[in-house]
C-alpha cells in the first residue's frame, strides 16, 4: 500500500491558540508544515516558540517568512509609537494588524499550493475573537472560497479546505484540547510584550485570557511570568 | 466646499496593463497611492519603469515592498532554474507565480485599510488572462467580498471596491485607452527577460502580446528593443 500522507500548512504564531492548532493538525494524521512570520512584531520571542513547539510536535517543516508590514502603520502590535493597552477595550482594538490574517492566509496558499497541500490550519475563535473582523467564520469561509477560485486547485478540481479547529472553543476547551494531545505550554508564548526570555508580562489582555483559561480548564498553567 | 479626495491604491508593476490602471484611476479623480513588489522576480528593471510611471501620471505616493515569493518556488518568474517558454502553452503557464494576485491584493488591502482609501484597482484582464486563475472576474468578485469581511470596513460599512477597468479590453483597446489619457508607453516595461536598461527581448509570449497590440491599436509602438 502507497498511501499519499495528507499534507496542510499550519499558520504558527508561537502562541497558546495555534500550537493548539498544529498538534491537532498532526493528530489528524497530516503531515505539517509550519508558517510562521516575522512581521515586525514587537513579540520577537514567539518565533523562538515556534521552533520550539515544530519540534515538540514533529512538524515536517517550519518556514519564517520575513514581512514588515509595520511599514504600513496603523496597529500598536507593529508601531512602537503606539502603547499597548493593558485594560478592556471597545469595538475594533488598536492591536489589530490591518489585513493581517488575510495576508497571512495568502502566503499560506502560495506555499500550499507548490506542496499541493490540501489543507490550511489557523487558529481563529469566534468565541473570544476580541472584535477582530478577520477572525470570523464568515471571513474564513469567504476566503475558502476566493482561495479555490485563485489558484491552480480550482482549475484542477482539487479544492483547499481551511481549517479552523479552535472556532467555537472557548480559551478552556482550548487548552484542554491540547492538553489532551499531550502538548507542552510551557513552550508557548501569549504575551504581548514578553521579554527576551519568553516571560509574560501578565498583565495584558493576552496574559489575562491565557491565566483564565487555564484556571477554567483546571490544567496547572506552566506560563514563565516576568518577576514584579 | 471642502470635499475629501477619493484614495485608491493601485498595484503597479511597471508593465504596459498597471501603468493603463493607474492612468485610468487618476483620470477617475482618485488620488493614487501606488504599490509595486520586489518580490525576486527576475524583472527588476520593471520597478524602475513603476517609478517612471508613478511621476508620469502623478501619483500621491509609491512604495515598494519586499517579498520574497522566490523561497516558496513554483514558478519560471521567480525561480532560476526554470526556462521562460519562448512559444505557446497550453492550460495554466509556467510563468504563473503561486497566488500571487491573491497577496498581491492583500497587501494591498492592508495599506488601503490604514489609508481610509475607497478602492483597489488592479490591472487583471480575461480578454487574454493566459490560463492564470487568479485572473478571472470571479475571483476578484470573490476577492472582494473576503475583502469587506476582512477588515474594519466590513464592521463600520464602507466597503472597498475592487476596481479592474481593464477586464473586458482587448490588449488594443488597452492601449488605446492610455493612448487617449497622454500615458507615455516607452516608460513601461512588460518584457519578462528585458536586461538592465529596460529593453525587451521580442521574443517571450508578453513580447509578443504587446508588439500585436500596438500593431492592432493603430498606435506607434515605442518599446525599445534589444538588439539582436
């Protein structure tokens, strides 16, 4: 028997969500591989995360694909003359990235497509998405759709499928979820502006929705915190 | 009276078709906000047209973003190791870079987002689209609707537009289009091996495409030749 191995690429930020993600792309049975950005982020530690977590879990490949889009302004994630905010916020927050997911998406594709891939995993939640459009399911079937008529595969009959195992999962059901599939948190990193170490600040809104969610799924929370 | 200027971003590649687009969207009254790529494609002498162009007509801005699309492979433009077919071909070219409308668009909508901008014109045609997938209208119909789930304007109402003037034009009509709007076509470079001045083969198939163009417009062809 010959059996091809499923193949999808796995966007991999290095944080709690698309670790998640990866570890049950390959409990699916595919063969992964990581996508990861540097994209001018302040949270530089989260690449070394990736790596980490790539090798924890066996990813066949991990790629780093260079792209400032700081130079298009417009995000306190990106632009260091804009604070991060540390409290709760209104509507569209000012950590959003333009485009960012759609973006990341589309050199998802680009690679998916030479691979002849036939899945793409990224780790959008409808549940606490913190009013980011492009972390609605609507969004992602949109793109699902633009993606099979963009490329090759909708010449050729063989669609992509993107999926978003973590949608209607709640931060707990998250964890537990990975947790489940033996993945090691203390290799992953939330925070928005953690150190040079991978230590959290604990006191942003990431921090606080990763401490919650695992006091919510009761599994210990291995996060490094930076000492006050 | 004190009326806003419509922005639009209009992707440019220096070639004979986006330098029409940009033509087009300044005479539509939109203050242009150009956008090329680096994007390790062999025809680096297109940027130099791009920026030829952007003066020309007079657009507010133009930038140039890096993305090296060579790393994921797949394509004669941007891998070496692939020939650029000199004659016909049948069904999706060689020539074709993975999703490369698709990020193209994407970056697009990212700085369009931040610009408040209220169109994206792109130089995409189905008259002689070649066997490229992503240039269909029905993915760039497709493109659109992603586009206004993507982003905040989906959440506060004003919906981009995808603007392709050129989809239904013959290469003729093209050129007459820009012809009649004063467009200087010897800035312009659509040769996919022209060497460092800027002169094209006369050989590859958008050569050849262009050359009949000017034959069947009835417009003197000012495209400077390498000689043989």
């Amino acid at each position: 028997m010959n059996h091809k191995m499923k193949r999808a690429v796995v966007l991999l930020s290095g944080g709690l969500d698309s670790a998640t993600v990866l570890a049950i792309a390959a409990d699916q049975g595919f063969e992964c591989y990581a996508l990861s950005f540097d994209y001018g982020q302040r949270a530089l530690t989260e690449l070394n995360a990736a790596k980490a977590v790539c090798a924890s879990v066996g990813a066949k490949e991990h790629r780093v694909f260079s792209l400032d889009l700081a130079q298009f302004g417009g995000s306190a994630l990106t632009d260091s003359t804009i604070d991060v905010p540390e409290g709760e916020t209104e509507g569209v927050p000012i950590t959003y990235v333009p485009a960012r997911n759609t973006i990341f998406l589309s050199m998802a594709l680009a690679w998916a497509e030479v691979l002849h891939a036939d899945a793409i995993f990224i780790g959008v939640n409808a549940v606490d998405y913190s009013g980011y459009p492009d972390c609605r399911p609507e969004f992602i079937k949109a793109y699902e759709e633009m993606a099979n008529l963009a490329t090759r595969n909708g010449v050729t009959g063989e669609p992509f499928k993107i999926e978003i195992p973590l949608i209607d999962l709640t931060k707990a059901e998250i964890i537990q979820a990975g947790h489940r599939l033996g993945l090691d948190y203390a290799l992953t990193v939330s925070c928005y502006q953690s150190d040079d170490e991978g230590r959290a600040c604990g006191r942003c809104d990431s921090c606080r929705l990763r401490a919650k969610g695992f006091e919510d799924a009761g599994v210990p929370d291995p996060t490094r915190y930076i000492p006050v």
